[in-house]
C-alpha cells in the first residue's frame, strides 16, 4: 500500500521561532552595561589569581622533590628568609660583646673562608624520614641599633651546611641547619629524633656514618647575652668530629620559633651507638 505525505501548512501564528519572526535586541542599559564588565572583569581576574596560586604551589612541590637526596634534579638555591618568616638559627660565631639594649650578640663579623668548600651533598635520618640534598650557606649581615649582626641563612627546601664548617672527615664541627616550617620544612620532626638514632652524610663520593649523642632545647628569643653567647659556642669550630644539626621550634603556637632544637652525633662505633641508644631524656636550658 502506497502512503501520501503531504507538507502540514502552519499558522502564521504558530512560527515562533523563525528568524524573521525574531523580536529586536533590546539595547543594555548603562546599569545593566556596568554589571556585564564588572562581572567579566571578576572572572578574568579570578582566572588570573587561580593561576598564579597554582604555580606558587607547582614550584613548591618542585622544590620539595628537587631537595629530596634520591632525585638527580639539581639542589634548589639557599633562600633568606623574611623577616616575618622562620629566623635563622643563631647568629654567627666568632663573637664578641653583647649589646643589652637589643638582645642579640655584637662582635666582629666572620670571615668568609674562602679556601674551604662545602662538600656535603646529601644528609639521612632514617628515624625521622629525612632524606635531602645539602647545599652551602652564608650569612647576612643586618644593623641592629646601630651594630653589625651576622645571621646565618636557611636553605628554603633543602638542608644548609653552614659556610667554612667543617666537612665529614676533617676532624671538626660539621653545622646543618633547615627550616621546621614553611614549604620545605625538612626538619619538621628533628625535635623527635633521639640519642642512638643513626645519619648519614654523603659527602665527596662517600657515606659517612653517625649515631645521635645529645639533643638540646635552648632559648634563643628573649635570653640573655651570656645565654646567647652559649647557644652560638653549639654551632662554633670544634677539635673533634662532630654533626650538629639545627632547627626553630615549636613551629606554631604563642611561642614560635622562640627556641632551636640541637642535635648532636658522633662518629659511629658500635660501642657508642649501644650506649646513646639507652638515653631517652631531653636535655633543656
């Protein structure tokens, strides 16, 4: 059986959608015209703000990867920390008098030795996780009513070995500090680790082992000049092999990086490991 079509005639009534048919744009008013930019102006600027969060956090998860000892990236660079960001340690050895007016010790400013490098790459601590690449650094000088200061610098992602210490071998006080907070936060757990505890520095293509011997809590803010003077002799040349590695603590709270938290090892022997392993006290002053 054969079936007809034949085209349906519409109204003119029922072509609503006909482009023809279409009623005129009105035009936007100055009100309506304000809200329209400002609205695109928001979302570009959203856009803008979005993207640059994200690269600050893509660099920063860079950086932390880059500072890991196990990857063959090259050690991000030493940053100074600002001044409403985690200070340095203590300030530099080699020190003279003490200014009470401003709490911080005064004396002549070290020498950069410039004949020995810094040969330290890479420093583990199994106990805490800790596994980061090393880099040399320095420090700043800052006027402090109306007095040279030297603080020493932090390495913002990886471990700082504090510049003319010694290196693993020479028979002297070999000083790495890093950050307990911020983006890297490298020592974050220092303040856990515990006599007996083992690390290991890499240093001109060899490991060189240490078992943990003291650990300290010290005041650095608000102390006295004789109080200081003692806190800079931790990290001052000594005639022995020794590892002292330094951080700020607590890394929150009212009293924010008010103290450094010190730890000490020695060259490993198996008779010195078995004696530290049985402390478990903090030492604080």
């Amino acid at each position: 059986m054969k079936r007809f079509w034949a085209p349906i005639a519409l109204p003119r009534s029922a072509r609503l959608f006909s482009w023809r048919n279409r009623p005129p744009t009105l035009p936007l008013s100055g009100r309506a015209r304000l809200f329209w930019t400002f609205g695109n102006l928001f979302m570009l600027v959203g856009m803008v703000l979005l993207l640059y969060v994200g690269g600050i956090y893509a660099q920063a998860d860079y950086a932390r990867y880059a500072a890991r000892g196990d990857t063959d990236l090259p050690a991000p660079v030493a940053v100074v920390p600002q001044a409403d960001q985690e200070p340095a340690p203590f300030v530099a050895p080699l020190l003279g008098t003490a200014d009470s007016s401003s709490g911080q010790i005064v004396g002549a400013v070290p020498t950069d030795a410039a004949d020995h490098t810094s040969m330290i790459t890479r420093v583990a601590i199994p106990s805490i996780n800790v596994d980061s690449k090393v880099v040399e650094v320095g420090w700043e000088l800052q006027k402090q009513s109306g007095q040279t200061v030297a603080l020493w610098q932090v390495a913002e992602y990886a471990v700082g070995q504090h510049r003319g210490s010694a290196n693993p071998g020479e028979g002297g006080n070999i000083v790495l500090a890093g950050h307990v907070g911020g983006y890297g936060k490298v020592f974050k757990d220092l303040f856990y680790v515990k006599p007996g505890d083992q690390i290991t520095l890499y240093s001109n293509g060899q490991q060189y082992l240490y078992t943990v011997a003291t650990r300290l809590l010290v005041a650095e803010e608000g102390v006295s000049a004789e109080q200081h003077a003692a806190n800079a002799q931790l990290i001052a040349p000594t005639s022995h092999e020794l590892v002292t590695l330094v951080t700020c603590w607590p890394p929150k709270g009212p009293d924010k990086f008010t103290q450094r938290v010190i730890v000490q090892a020695l060259p490993y022997s198996p008779a010195s490991s078995a004696a530290d392993s049985a402390q478990s006290s903090w030492s604080i002053r």
